[in-house]
C-alpha cells in the first residue's frame, strides 16, 4: 500500500526548509562560520593551550596521572615527557586548524578544486589528530577529579561543578574536532 502520510511529509517540509535557508543566506553563514570561524577559534585555543605545556610546565606535570594511577597507568616516559609532546601537537595542529580556517577565509571555491591535495588535507588531518589527542589526554581530566589533582598549589581545591564543566569543554571539543574531521573540508 501506499506510504503512511508522516513518512511523506519530511521531504516537503525539508525542501521547504533549505529553500528559505537559501533564499536568506543561511547556507553561506553556516559555511562560513564552519570552514572559518570554528577552524580559528579552535586553532587559537589548542595553539594557546600547547604553548601552555611549555610556558607553565609544571601545572601540565602535577595533574598527569602517575604510574600505577588506578593500578592501570603505566605509561614509559616521564610527566614532563608527556607534557611536552602533548603541548607540541596542540600547538602544531591549532597552527594547522588556523591555516585551514584562514585559507578558507582568504581562498575561493575555485582555488580549492586546484590546490595541492596536501594542503587541502592540513584542516580534517589536524582535527583528527586534535580529536585523538583529546582523548588521550583525558586521563589527566579523570585524574584531577578522582585524586583532587590541580594546576598548582595557587589554584586551591577544585568543586564538582568545576570538573562538570571541564567534561563539558571535553564533551564540545570533541564533538567539534568530529564535526571539522567528518566536513573533511
């Protein structure tokens, strides 16, 4: 028999939709705002956040769980190992989320059917690297919360809502850097 008549209405209604989204210029905005707005904002934070691991070392170091942290956790290699490579590849993959989100701000569409594919890939393989990296590094998040671990002795002890909010900003930068990497643009 024929369709039941919910099945045939989303269709219409969302051919209606992207015309409206059309004709008011959303679909550009939304483009813009994801090939260069959230490539920069999310380069600028991880950028920040690598240089972070060198500029304030130690506060990286006290929250880096250690060996045998959950009689699970035993990584070769030192805090200060891990800090610094993980500072490293935030830094070099924000740098490459910038370059992404500015080559789409100052580029063409035209200019992208003829660029380098290398170059075409610096944006989804630095937020597939970011994502990565922010799953590995959610261990210290973890740790901070179930060993009371803080960024130096001046930052005092840490309230639950503190670390809700932290697993909030996990939770968005993943979803985020997923998001960038499955555009693939």
């Amino acid at each position: 028999g024929p369709p039941p008549p919910l099945a045939i209405t989303p269709s219409p209604a969302t051919k209606v939709l992207e015309s409206v989204s059309k004709s008011v210029g959303l679909e550009k905005w939304r483009d813009s705002v994801i090939d260069t707005s959230l490539p920069l904002i999310l380069g600028m934070l991880y950028v920040s956040a690598g240089i972070g691991h060198f500029v304030n070392a130690q506060a990286f170091c006290d929250i880096y769980p250690p060996r045998g942290t959950w009689g699970v956790w035993y990584l070769p290699g030192s805090a200060q190992f891990h800090v610094a490579w993980t500072g490293a590849v935030e830094a070099l993959g924000g740098a490459g989320l910038i370059f992404g989100g500015m080559k789409s701000l100052l580029g063409s569409e035209a200019d992208d059917e003829d660029d380098n594919l290398a170059v075409n890939l610096i944006k989804p393989a630095c937020a597939l690297v970011l994502f990565v990296l922010t799953v590995v590094v959610t261990p210290a998040n973890i740790y901070m919360w179930t060993h009371g671990a803080t960024m130096g002795p001046d930052m005092g002890e840490l309230t639950v809502s503190f670390h809700y909010a932290r697993f909030a900003v996990q939770v968005a930068l993943l979803s985020q850097g997923l998001f960038l990497l499955c555009l693939g643009r």
